[in-house]
C-alpha cells in the first residue's frame, strides 16, 4: 500500500502496534519448559484484547495467530505440544488486522541461557534488517534494500535465506514489491514516498539453502544451522524510514 493520507498512516500504526504489543507478550512469557503453543495463546490473547484479529489464523489455512519457529526452524513454525528450553532460540513472527490494515513482525528470542554463537546471530539479523534501512528511502530501489541485506550479512559470515522475501503491506499481509533479502544494487522496483513494507531479514549460522516439512509450513535449514529472523513493518519516505513495529 501507498499511504496518501493520514489516515492510512494512523491505520498502519496502529495495527502495527498491535504487532509490537504481541511480540512484547511472548518475550515476556517465554521460558524454559512452556510450549510453542503456550506463546501463541499469548499472542492470540494480546492481539484479541487488544480489538485486532491475528491475521495469519486461516491465511492460506495456517492454523494459528502465530509462527514459532525454533533453532534450525527458519520461519512457520506451527505452534505445537514441542517445549522450548534453555539454549534454544524462538523465533515468534506476527501479523494482525486491525480496522482493515494489517501490520507484521518478528522476533528472534533467547531462551534461558544460550550460545554466544546464537547470541550473535540473533544481533546480525537485527543488524541486518537496520543495514537495509540505510537505503530505505523514497528514490531509491527494492535491489539496494536487498543487497545491503546479504552483504551485511555474508561478510559476517552468515547463510542468507532466499526462497522467502519481505514483502508490500498495507490492507493485505503481501502486496507488491517482494523485497527480497538478496540481490543487486540499482535494481528492482523504485521506492515511493508513503510505500508501507515489511523488511525480514532470515540468516543462518551455516548455508542459505532451507527446506518445506511434510506439515507443508515449517521451514527448516537444509545444514541443520541455527537461524533467526527479524522483521518490521516500515514506511518509505523522503527521509529516515518510518519503522512501525518498535
Ligand atoms: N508473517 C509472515 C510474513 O512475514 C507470514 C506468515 S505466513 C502465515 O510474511 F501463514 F503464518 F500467515
Ligand atoms: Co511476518
Ligand atoms: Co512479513
């Protein structure tokens, strides 16, 4: 979506804070010894108390109000009886729907104690997505996003997921452009003054190659690597980028 008015504006802001509220829930709540399917009841609560509806409930049949991908699981982690524990790392990615503008993020989380090796990958994906930022501005392309992105990632020695990309946001969870974490410099789509998307770096401790499970969502890395994930829902304009879900 391109917003043109302030009320798409204060549309988009709102549900997006909707997004950081729920995310901010799961953090609180996650431990060793819960279950994936206690943080999504967190987040389903939170995103329902709060007068919005968790979006990715129903999207192309998903099952829950969110994806709680753990270690090697890049990203649509289905929520299940699996207990986390300490060591591991929770990725919990949200969308939700809130008079009629959806907003998106995600978060990887520490669970107890973990590996500094994890620790660090985490910082990078964070790293990564504010390195696209830098370049986040109206004028510029899609491909300079994506491949501040991969470099930013691959010189600190990371995998960078493909088959995945960030995406428009605005009424609907994906609309153009796809805005993929890879790429080439002065290329793809210009960004326009008032372009709302979601940018979501995926990196991984080892290569960027991921497969689909026989539960038709999860996504896993092919090496077994750690992965993490970070995601915010921006918009685009002549100046800094204005980054919705913090
Ligand atoms: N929130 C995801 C994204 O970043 C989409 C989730 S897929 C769903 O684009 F099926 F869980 F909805
Ligand atoms: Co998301
Ligand atoms: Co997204």
């Amino acid at each position: 979506m391109i917003v043109k008015n302030d009320k798409d504006r204060e549309g988009m802001r709102a549900a997006s804070r909707v997004v950081k509220a729920a995310l901010d829930a799961a953090e609180a709540y996650i431990r060793p010894g819960v279950t994936t399917l206690d943080i999504d009841a967190v987040v389903e609560e939170t995103i329902r108390k709060l007068g919005a509806i968790p979006s990715e409930k129903g999207f192309h049949g998903y099952p829950n109000a969110s994806c709680v991908s753990v270690n090697d699981v890049v990203v649509h982690g289905i929520p299940s009886l699996q207990v986390v524990k300490s060591g591991d790392i929770v990725s919990v990615d949200i969308t939700a729907l809130l008079n009629g503008y959806q907003g998106d993020a995600a978060r990887t989380f520490a669970v107890g104690e973990v590996s500094e090796a994890d620790m660090k990958l985490i910082k990078a994906a964070e790293n990564a997505f504010y390195a696209g930022m830098e370049y986040a501005k109206a004028g510029n392309r899609v491909g300079d996003i994506s491949s501040a992105i991969q470099l930013y990632s691959e010189i600190n020695g990371y995998g960078v997921v493909r088959a995945l990309t960030g995406h428009g946001i605005g009424r609907q969870m994906h609309e153009p452009p796809e805005v993929p974490n890879f790429g080439k410099k002065h290329t793809g789509p210009t960004l326009k003054n008032g372009l709302c998307i979601a940018v979501e770096p995926m990196i991984t401790r080892g290569d960027w190659r991921v497969y689909c499970a026989s539960d038709k969502w999860t996504i896993k890395t092919s090496d077994g690597s750690n992965a993490a994930h970070y995601e915010n829902t921006v918009i685009i304009t002549d100046g800094a980028p204005e980054i919705l879900t913090l």
